[in-house]
C-alpha cells in the first residue's frame, strides 16, 4: 500500500492482519464440535477473555449452538461451559493455535 505511510501504514496492516488471522480461525471450524465428535462445523469467531482489552488473536471458532446458544460459552457462562466440555477458553484456544500451525 504505497499511498499509506507511516502511522496510518501500520495501522492498516494490523487491522488487516487481524481480520486475516480471524478468517483463518473460522475456518477451522468450531473447535467445541471437534471435541465432542461431530467434526468441524461452520462457525463464528468468539473473542477470548473479552475484556477491555480484548485481541482479535485471542479468538476461537465456535459454531452458532456453542457460541451464543443454551449449550453454549455465552448461553452456559464460562464455568458451567468449562465444566460441560470439561475445557477452558485458554485450551481450546491453544488448540485453536495448535491447528492453524498444522494447515
Ligand atoms: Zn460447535
Ligand atoms: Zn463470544
């Protein structure tokens, strides 16, 4: 991007970055669906300890159902999911990484 310099260079690129990263991320699909055996199913991307300071690199493929349904992180809340799928949003986020170094 020659007509970009600078500052706005580098916030371009990141922004670009992260909606790069993402795309990757949903397209593993839901990771909740590969640990239950369903395999991956077509999902969205859910930001992990989505706090004030929330990073779109810190994201995990979830279909719809585990995402904001009743069996899901946002419909359950994070200790009763965790215990469910006996997992963690840091788990499933290092198996999210896990997968997108083996594409
Ligand atoms: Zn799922
Ligand atoms: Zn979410």
């Amino acid at each position: 991007m020659a007509w970009l310099r600078g500052e706005r260079w580098w916030a371009w690129n990141m922004r670009h970055a992260s909606k790069e990263h993402m795309r990757r991320v949903q397209g593993l699909g839901c990771v909740i669906c590969r640990l239950v055996g369903l395999g991956p199913t077509p999902a969205q991307v859910h930001h992990c300890f989505d706090t004030s300071d929330r990073d779109d690199f810190l994201t995990i493929p979830l279909c719809p159902e585990h995402h904001q349904g009743q069996t899901g992180f946002h419909g359950l809340g994070e200790r009763r999911f965790n215990a469910q799928y006996k997992t963690s949003e840091r788990r499933l986020l290092a198996m999210t990484l896990r997968l997108l170094q083996e594409q």
